[in-house]
C-alpha cells in the first residue's frame, strides 16, 4: 500500500533528524562546516533552478560560485564585521516580510532573474557563517547548534499540526494557501516554550531569560518568512517544490528555507545576550 505525503513525510523526517544531531554533535567544527557546505551545495543547484538557469552546465557554475563565496566568507570576514553582516541580514529578511504580505499575485518568471542569482549566495551563505560560527565559538556551539535545529523542527511541527487541527484564515493564500495564522500561532507558542527553557537551562539572568523567549520567538517567526520567499520563487516558475531529493519534503531547499532565515538571527541574538561570543 502506498505511504500517504504524511507517512512519507514523517519517515523522510526519521532518517534525517538522527543524521543531523550526529553531524553536529560528533563532528570538529571544521568537519561539520564541511558537511554543512555540501548540503548548501545541493540547495545551490536548485536555487539555480529557481533563478532560472535550466541548463545543467548554468546551474554547475552557479553551484561552484558558492563553493568558492564560502571559503571566503570563511577567511575574509573579519571578526568585528559578523554582527553588522548578521544584523544587515536579519533586517532584510524583515523587509522582505513586509513585501511579502503585501503581495496581490505572482506572475510566472522567464528567462534568469538576476535578482533571484544574487539572492542565493547572499541567503545561503549567511545561514553557513552564522551556523559554522555558532558551532565552533564555544565548547557549548554544537549544542546550540542542534538547539538551533530542534526550535525550527518544533516550529514547523507545531505550525503544520495546528493549522490542521484550528487553521481557518489564511496567513499569505497567494504564496502558500496551507498556511494558516493558528499555524503562526502555534510555531509561535512552541517556540517561546523552548526560549524560556533555553534562557533558564544557561541560568541566565531574568533579562536575558526573557530575551532569550523574546529572540526563540523571532526567530520562529523569520523562519515562516523564509519559508514564504522559497514558495515565492517556486510559484513564480510553477513549481510546487524545489526538488524531489527527499520524499514527502521535496527537494533541499524546502527542508531548509526555514533554517536559512532563521540562522543569522537567531546567532545574532545568542551574541547580543552574551551567551556566545
């Protein structure tokens, strides 16, 4: 008997969710910057398709220009300029929340978007520096890191089963009609239970433990917007996912949209409360 899309989906989720936790808890920071790039590579390949290079050779070369922007990143980005790249970042994907929900309707793409090309090293490799860095900045960084990815997987899970169980209004129908405003509400809920968990399990100050609350709930909610940006760039070249790499998810791209915009924000805040340098 066939698996249904939930099945398929659970499963697909199973398979990686321990592959993840062992990647970041198992690997030295530079190994799992290593396997990090990798899988941003594969998410490259189809942002190419997004951006509307069909070739294979195009999206080759648009693969191998984020492999070469990454090691720079990783060499030229002095120290004391990872807080403004960070808060440059995190404000943009504020901004384009604001274009985003105001959209009336998409019109199909044609030919390269050259706006779409830029985006994609620029959102890719952010989420790399912010991750790679929140990884190796601290003994306590591969925890981080995994507390990092259990927040979005509790967004999304929370997200998806109560906009099934409550979710009536839409929150963006031209951009993605199965989200549902009870849907923000719960990611939302989840999220500022693993904040405070978060915030009292480093013992930090009162403060910092509402901030802690304050930043798990941003970055639960910037994560739906990045989410909204792929299914953007989807709908406008008819697609309904990026890939079919992973069964019930799609493709790389759709498993970690969430992550991409959540990353630079999330270290940014983790910075500003004095928990990782």
């Amino acid at each position: 008997m066939p698996l249904s899309s939930l099945q398929r989906r659970i499963l697909t989720a199973s398979l990686l969710a321990p592959v993840s936790i062992l990647a970041v808890l198992a690997l030295p920071a530079n190994a799992f910057a290593l396997v990090l790039s990798l899988v941003l590579l594969g998410a490259a390949w189809e942002w190419a398709t997004l951006a509307g290079l069909a070739a294979p050779a195009g999206r080759g070369a648009y693969v191998a220009l984020l492999g070469a922007v990454l090691p720079l990143l990783q060499v030229g980005m002095p120290p004391a300029a990872l807080v403004p790249w960070l808060t440059l970042i995190s404000l943009g994907w504020w901004l384009l929340a604001l274009y985003l929900f105001r959209l009336q309707g998409i019109s199909l793409a044609q030919g390269l978007s050259p706006t779409a090309m830029l985006a994609g090293p620029v959102v890719l490799g952010s989420a790399w520096l912010a991750i790679r860095h929140l990884h190796g900045a601290s003994p306590r960084g591969p925890l981080l890191v995994l507390f990092l990815f259990v927040l979005i997987w509790t967004a999304d899970i929370a997200a998806f089963f109560t906009g099934r169980r409550w979710g009536k209004t839409k929150l963006a129908p031209v951009l993605s009609p199965g989200k549902t405003r009870a849907g923000v509400y719960g990611a939302a809920t989840g999220a500022a239970v693993l904040g405070l968990a978060l915030g009292l399990s480093l013992d930090l100050s009162p403060p910092a433990v509402l901030g802690s609350l304050v930043l798990c709930l941003a970055t639960a909610l910037i994560s739906v917007v990045g989410d909204l940006f792929e299914s953007f760039l989807k709908r406008r070249r008819g697609l309904k996912d990026s890939g079919t790499l992973l069964p019930g998810h799609g493709g790389i791209l759709d498993r970690i949209d969430s992550l991409l915009a959540a990353a630079p924000l999330f270290v940014l805040g983790l910075i500003w409360l004095g928990v990782t340098p």
